[in-house]
C-alpha cells in the first residue's frame, strides 16, 4: 500500500490501495493460415500499475465463441513479456475469425486496454509442389557423371514435406530419393548427379518428380530430359603452350598450357612438360578436365643446367 500523512499537529495517516494496471499492448500473429494448422499468437503484456500482477492471458475466438487457449502470466511492476498463445485450426471453420486476447484482472483501475483483437483467415490447404527448369547435357560418354538440376517451388500455402525422386524410366532404375521440406513461395535450385557406370548406350528418358500427397496441380509435379549415353570418346587437345624468349641460363621461366577436352567424358590423365631439345621431363601432373572445358596450366621451367640455344618445350596429354 501506498501512505500519505497531512503535517497538522496530530499527524495522521492515509493508507491507499495499490493500482493493478495490465494492459495488452500488441499482438502478432501470421494470416491467412492453411485449415489445421497451429497457430501462435504473440501478445505484448505490460504491467503499468503500482503492484505486481498475476493473472490469466485468454486466447477467444469471437468468431465462433471458443475460449481457445489460457496462459497464467506475472509480472512484476513496470514489468512487459511477450506471452504465446495457440490455436490449433483442425475442424474450425473456413474464412475470418476475429481473435480475442483478454488480460483478465480482478480490480483493474483501466481495463480499456486488457483485450486487443486480430483477425486471422483461415484457408483451404493448398498443396501445390511445382517442378522447373531442368538442365542437363543431352549426351555423355558411358560412365561419366551426369550433373542435373531444376527449380523446385512451393506453390501452395502449407509448408510442405516430400520426396523428390530421380528415376531412368528407360532402364526402370530409380537412381535418387530425398526428403525436401519447402516453406510457402519458397523456391530452390536442386541438383543431382546420375553415375552413368552401367547405364545401356543410346537414350535415356531422365524423370524428376515432386511425390506430394494431394497436390492440386499434379502437372507440374514431373520433369523429364532424354540423355544419350555414348561410346566413350576421349579426345584431349592442347592448343596453345605460351612461354618467353629469350631466356638466361638459370631463369625460372613460366610456361602456359592451355588444355581442351573435345570428348564426351570428364577426363583425368598426365599432362607432361618436355625439353625435347635437352631430353629433360620439366614437370609430370595428373590433371581433370571436364567435358567440353579448356582449362589453363602454370609450370615453370627451371632452366639452370640447360644447354645455350633453342629449346623445344613440348606438352603431352598422356590418357589412358
């Protein structure tokens, strides 16, 4: 309690009851909502009095008049928290509802601001998983690895879980499963990588598909790309050796290969730098070259101990 005293003669005393003042100051909540999903609603209590408070936060659907959730909440003076209520939608009506958070207590000396209401829309579920833009080389040399990627988006308004399914429908092999979980409008970029090793030559029907229960729009499920599995064909070129001349005895000299890979395979073999003129291996490394890449190489050629005049650097792609 709170005291006063008057500064007469005969002092005397007041005792004033102390002011319990709670209010409701936001809420917070995620709409519209799919049917049977649990919502959370999130209230800001504050307690503005001149007493600590206990009291009951209730979560009511005016809508269809159901006290929906209860939370006992204390709050020391000035105190504020943020109080999380849910609603679990299963078997609740489709369309608006007009939520209640209430602050009950007893002997508040404003309880003008001890409710606030939101509205929340329920929706029907939405399951709509769709599958775009897939990519992928049209043919491969037997064996090779195969990258593959396409977009996957969520269409519809429930977070959705599901396999996405990678099949050769020619060879009746599923290659890939994986469990993906996609928010609502959330859209990704995923990959695969079939191992060719096996795989019968010529075409082969690729088949990725989204297995949602109950999706809407089922068209949109599945992606296919025909790849044709050749006869390996390894073709390695070196089209360009660059280095300076001329060079001092002893210089460490750079040397530039520029290697491509004109086959239907990744490739990986021994690239080796030679002075054919001296008959001196400079450098041996094994190297990988995708299909269908020119990749540059340093090396340097130490050239103490070399003879004077012209030195022929040969560079050889030594596949096996």
């Amino acid at each position: 309690a709170n005291l006063a005293y008057d500064t007469d003669e005969y002092p005397s005393f007041i005792v004033f009851p102390e002011a319990l003042d709670v209010a409701v100051t936001d809420l917070n909540v995620e709409t519209p909502v799919g049917e049977g999903e649990v919502v959370v609603v999130s209230a800001d209590v504050a307690n503005q009095g001149a007493d600590d408070a206990s009291f009951d936060l209730v979560l009511t659907d005016l809508t269809s008049g159901l006290v929906l959730d209860t939370v006992p909440v204390s709050l020391a003076v000035l105190a504020t928290q943020t109080v999380d209520l849910t609603w679990d939608t299963t078997g609740t009506t489709l369309g608006k509802h007009n939520l209640q958070v209430e602050a009950v207590v007893t002997g508040d000396i404003d309880p003008t601001d001890n409710t606030r209401t939101v509205e929340v829309d329920v929706k029907a579920n939405v399951h709509d998983i769709a599958l775009s833009a897939m990519t992928a080389a049209g043919s491969i040399g037997q064996g090779g690895q195969l990258p593959l990627t396409l977009d996957v988006e969520n269409k519809g308004n429930r977070t959705e879980t599901f396999d996405l399914v990678l099949t050769d429908t020619t060879a009746g092999v599923e290659l890939d499963r994986r469990e993906m979980t996609l928010g609502i409008g959330v859209k990704v970029n995923e990959g695969f990588v079939w191992d060719t090793s096996g795989a019968s030559i010529g075409d082969h029907i690729l088949e990725v598909e989204a297995v949602v229960v109950g999706d809407s729009n089922p068209g949109d499920n599945i992606k296919t790309k025909t790849v044709e599995i050749e006869v390996v064909d390894y073709d390695i070129s070196v089209p360009n050796v660059l280095a300076s001349s001329p060079v001092g005895v002893g210089e460490q000299v750079p040397v530039e290969v520029e290697v491509e890979n004109k086959g239907n395979i990744s490739t990986t073999f021994d690239l080796v730098l030679r002075d054919t003129t001296d008959n001196v291996t400079i450098e041996t490394r094994s190297v990988t070259v995708p299909r269908g890449d020119k990749v540059w190489f340093a090396y340097v050629w130490d050239s103490t101990g070399a003879t004077l005049g012209a030195h022929i650097l040969e560079v050889e792609a030594v596949v096996v």
